[in-house]
C-alpha cells in the first residue's frame, strides 16, 4: 500500500493524484482518491470484461474494477508488480482505477491549467478539464466524476440494444 502525503495545498492551489497509462501522465483530484493499492494486494473476483475487470473487496469494501489501460490505449494488460489501483469515492460510489503506475501529487494553481489544444469545448470529451503544466511535466486533467458516468452510460445503452 501507498502513503501520500494529506497536507493542505497552499489556498489557490489544486492536487492532483498523477498516473501513468501507456506512458503518458495523468491527473486526478486528490480529493476523490480514498488510497492506493496494488493490483497483487486486492481480493479480485467475478472478471467481466476487458474494461471492467471485475469486482474486488479493500478494506471490506466491495468495488467494481476498471481498467484505465484498456479505456484509454484500447490494450488488454495482464497486471505486473508495478501495476497500481486507486481506489476512488466518486459522486455515485466507490470504485478501484487500474493504472500503470502512480507517480505522486502535484499541486497546481489555476493558471498553470490551460484547455487541450484542438478539443473543442463541446465535444464528448467534457470529461477532460485541462492540460496541467508544471515543471517541465505535463498532465493531462481528468474530472473522473464525468468520466465514470459516460462509461457508465455508454455500458447501460449497450445493455438495452442487446
């Protein structure tokens, strides 16, 4: 298991937990993030399908699983020792974000968040809220609330069309 650091960011200041996938760098809010896993440490049971990869139990708590590998870089991955679960608390429920790697928290201020280029702002990818720059790295922003409701959106509408 993972230790992050909970100190407050300076006010103005955003966190975002970062993750690797296909070897780009990612972000999420820090604040959804309830703690770090690996893969190999989870109870896993009942696999699905290739995004989601099933349903794990952590700390008793029972989860669906899914694959940001797959989502994201449509690669199917058998997990190695390096492979990491963030375990989420979204809006709706709690769920486990299977990631290549998890590289720490970086704190951004609002001005060094700019929009993605050539992403027009009403394009279905609403879920992306920015690209984040700092030191030389950049992170691709992700509002996983938006994201986790289109996946969960486009899974119900292909259910009703079987």
């Amino acid at each position: 298991m993972h230790t992050i650091s909970t100190q407050s960011a300076p006010i103005g200041k955003m966190e975002f937990l970062s993750f690797q996938l296909g070897g780009m760098e990612y972000g999420v809010d820090f604040r959804k993030v309830k703690e770090l896993r690996t893969f190999k440490s989870l109870e896993c049971f009942a696999s699905e399908g290739a995004i989601v990869k099933g349903v794990a139990v952590s700390r008793g708590v029972i989860m669906p699983l899914v694959d940001m590998r797959v989502a994201f870089n449509d690669r199917a991955a058998s997990p190695d020792p390096m492979t990491d679960v963030i375990i989420l608390q979204l809006s709706t429920c709690v769920m486990g974000m299977v990631v290549d790697g998890v590289t720490d928290v970086v704190r951004l201020y609002p001005d060094q968040i700019s929009p993605i280029p050539g992403l027009a702002r009403d394009s279905d990818c609403d879920y992306l809220m920015g690209l984040g720059e700092t030191d030389g790295r950049r992170l691709i922003l992700v509002d996983i609330d938006k994201l986790m409701s289109i996946r969960r959106e486009t899974v119900a509408g292909a259910q009703k069309a079987a």
